[in-house]
C-alpha cells in the first residue's frame, strides 16, 4: 500500500515521506504423493513413506515452506515353487514342461511385481502289457479268468494318472 509519515527533517523543517510498500508474503503449503519405490519432489527422491519438509523460495522470492506427505509403495519380487500332473497353471498360464518361469505382474499395491515360477511337470502314462496264464491272471491284485482287453486305472510313481491296458 502507499503510506504518509510526517517527519521533521535534518534542518528541522516539516517534512512528507510517502512510502509505497510491497509485501511479499512467504508461503507454507502441504501436498500428499505417492509412487512405487520411489516418490519425487523438486528433484529430491523418497524411498520410504512419511512427512518431509523442503524449505524453498516462492514465485515472490521469499521463504517457502512445502510439506511433502509421502506414500511410497513397493515392488515386489518372489518365487514359488509349484508341480503337478501333465500341465501346472499358474495366474491363468499353462506350463507343460518341468523348468524355471517368470511373469510380470501388478502387486495389489499397484506396483511392478515378478514372479518367478519353479514348475515340476510330472507326466501321466499310458502302458499296454500282455500276460498269459493257465485258466486266470493276476494284474495288480485283479484276476482275470477270460482272454480279451482290460483297462485299470492306477497312479504311476510320479502320483499322476496312469492306464494300464492288459491283454490277456
């Protein structure tokens, strides 16, 4: 604002200063961010979540005050280990072979996530065996008194499906 003051100068004489006066303000402000592993503010990196205060000038060149809250979420990496029988699935992905795999993906906090998969693909089996004997044979504890074809359903040693057809 413009200001008068009424003064008696050096030689003792009435005298008007007129002040014209510019008040520049300082200014203290709060913002709240968020990001994966790392949050930026003004060139500052953030690698955990909390309250941070930068002192900085404003527009006008005066002191600032900027309070940061942050938010800062993870990635994540792990590993599973997974087997199963002819074909192992895995977040909608089929492996049909034994070996190591690795998806990327979204972690429920929104941020990059790698899984790696350790995937054992056992295999079921088929076999065709012919015995023969002298009014019956024994398969895996069945007797069978009549020649022709006979399918059991058994689990081979890797614990999958396994059929076995006998002709006896």
């Amino acid at each position: 604002g413009s200001y008068t003051q009424e003064l008696e100068n050096i030689a003792g004489c009435d005298s008007t200063l007129t002040i014209i006066a510019t008040v520049l303000k300082s200014t203290e402000e709060t913002i709240e961010v968020s990001g994966c592993d790392v949050v930026t503010v003004n060139g500052v990196d953030y690698t955990a979540s909390g309250s941070y205060t930068q002192e900085l000038e404003n527009i006008a060149g005066c002191d600032s005050t900027l309070t940061i809250i942050a938010t800062v979420l993870k990635s994540t990496e792990e590993t599973i280990e997974v087997s199963g029988c002819d074909v192992v699935t895995v977040n909608g992905v089929d492996y049909t072979t034994s070996g190591s795999y690795t998806q990327e993906l979204e972690n429920i906090a929104g941020c990059d996530s790698t899984l790696t998969i350790i995937a054992t693909v056992l295999k079921s089996t088929e076999e065709t065996i012919e015995v023969s004997g002298c009014d019956a044979v024994t398969v895996n504890e069945t007797v069978y008194t009549e020649s022709g074809s006979y399918t059991q359903e058994l689990e081979n040693i890797a614990g999958c499906d396994s059929t076995l057809t006998i002709i006896a």
